[in-house]
C-alpha cells in the first residue's frame, strides 16, 4: 500500500496532462475570439471584391 501511495505521489504525468490541456484551451478560445473579430471584416471586403468584379 505504501508503494502504491508514494507512485502516485510522484507521478506527475497527470500534473502534465492538465496543463496541456489548460494551454490548448487557451490557444481555441483565442482562435475562435480572433475568427470572430476579423471573420465579418474579411467576408465583407471579399463581398465587395467579389460584386466590383
């Protein structure tokens, strides 16, 4: 039982595991914030672009 308890203890596989996830979520939120700011702006000019042609 004591080994179990000192693995687990010292296994910081999981600690890893979070934080990834913590900085993948952090890099979609940012992504989709950015496809939003700039998403209208650039269907509008491509619109334009398209109805001048």
């Amino acid at each position: 039982m004591r080994n179990i308890l000192r693995r687990i203890r010292h296994d910081e596989s999981a600690g890893e595991m979070i934080e990834w996830a913590l900085v993948v979520g952090l890099v979609v939120i940012v992504a989709i914030s950015l496809v939003a700011a700039f998403g209208t702006k650039t269907l509008a000019r491509w619109t334009s672009v398209n109805q001048s042609m």
